[in-house]
C-alpha cells in the first residue's frame, strides 16, 4: 500500500510539472484518488470596454460642424471647445453679423442699434469673448443664463445673439426702462430690485453708460 501511496505521489508530481492540472475524487470509503480527465484553463472572456468610453476613442473632429458643436462642451475640456471653434474667433464681414443682428430684432422687437451696441459693449465682436467671471460670447451669457435660454453652444454666433437679444427683451418688458433692463442685464434683475434702479456697481453704471451712448451717435 505504500509503494502504491509513493508511486502515486510520484505520478501526480511529474503531470503537474508537465502543467496538467488534475481533479481528484476521493470517495467517502477512502478509496485511492481517482484520476479524471484533465481540466483544460478557460480563457476570460475579453474586456469589454464601456460605452461611456468610447468617447475617449472618438475623432471629434470628424463629425459635422454642427454635430461637434453640441457634442464638444459634453466631451471634452472647454479649451478643446475653444479649439474647434479656431479660426471663429470674429465674426466675418458686417454683412454677416448685420444680419444675425436684423433676425434677433425682427424676432424681439428690439432695435437692431440696440442689440449691436450691446455686442459692441460685452465683446467688441468677439465670437469668443470670455470674462473674468464666465460670461462667453458675442452677448456675454453666463453659463447658467444661457442653459435656462437653451443655448447648446454658447460660443455659436445665432445662438448667442438669439438668446441674448431675448433675454434683454425680457428685462424691458420687466422693467418698462432702457437703462434698467441694461443694468439688468449687466448686474441681474435681482440687483435692480433690491436697489430699486441701477445698482451702485461702478462697472454696471459704466456698462449702462457706454451703450447710451452708443446709441445717440
């Protein structure tokens, strides 16, 4: 019994170095191991990569320019954003702007003087305009103001002029005054209530200012 013991030992040895892998069954009487058939490794399945990732894997700037624009503030940084919008940086000729402007007042009954003088005021033209404090644009919209308009794409110029030039229609209509709904729209309707006129802020004093006269030259 123990050479059968040994040998046994011996054989299961040498198929494990040869990388065998063996199940044995013992049954309750004790019985010697019994060999079955070797138990061949399953490979794992291959990874599958999550769909929310794919995105890391996408060339962006393959898809069409209006497709990149609302895909682009969803996938990637906002410097990428800026990137794919090079080249926009101004508006081209008068002709262009001149028209978004004609739309935005047809659509608001809003002076077209009024809105450019605005876009002269907030951004001097400047497609990409970005302040200090996140406000981006033509017309300057704060993040939070333009997703409550609707703006997917803050950074294109109907867009931005559209909302913009209806944002300040809801001030007048708020207001009943040209100066308050500009402060309105520099400082928030918030701040005209609570100072019951322009508020005491020397950039918004300044802001109101520069787009009176603007519109008397």
């Amino acid at each position: 019994m123990r050479v059968l013991g040994f040998c046994l030992v011996l054989m299961l040895a040498w198929e494990a170095h040869a990388g065998v892998i063996l199940e044995e069954r013992l049954s309750t009487d004790r019985r010697t191991a019994e060999r079955v058939r070797p138990i061949q490794p399953v490979a794992p399945p291959a990874a599958v990569l999550p769909s929310e990732n794919l995105l890391d894997q996408m060339d962006i700037y393959a898809l069409s320019p209006h497709a990149r624009a609302l895909a682009l503030p969803r996938m990637v940084s906002k410097q990428l954003v800026l990137r794919a919008h090079a080249g926009q940086g101004k508006l081209p000729p008068p002709a262009v702007w001149e028209g978004l402007v004609a739309r935005s007042s047809r659509l608001y009954g809003l002076d077209p003087r009024l809105i450019a003088a605005v876009i002269k005021v907030e951004s001097n033209f400047e497609n990409l305009a970005e302040s200090s404090k996140g406000a981006q644009g033509l017309m300057q919209l704060m993040p939070e103001t333009g997703e409550a308009l609707g703006v997917a794409d803050p950074f294109d110029p109907q867009a931005n002029v559209d909302a913009g030039s209806r944002y300040l229609r809801q001030q007048l209509d708020r207001f009943g005054r040209l100066e308050l709904a500009l402060a309105a729209y520099n400082a928030g309707p918030g701040n005209v209530l609570r100072y019951g006129g322009i508020p005491p802020f020397p950039e918004t004093q300044a802001y109101v200012r520069k787009v009176m006269a603007l519109l008397q030259d």
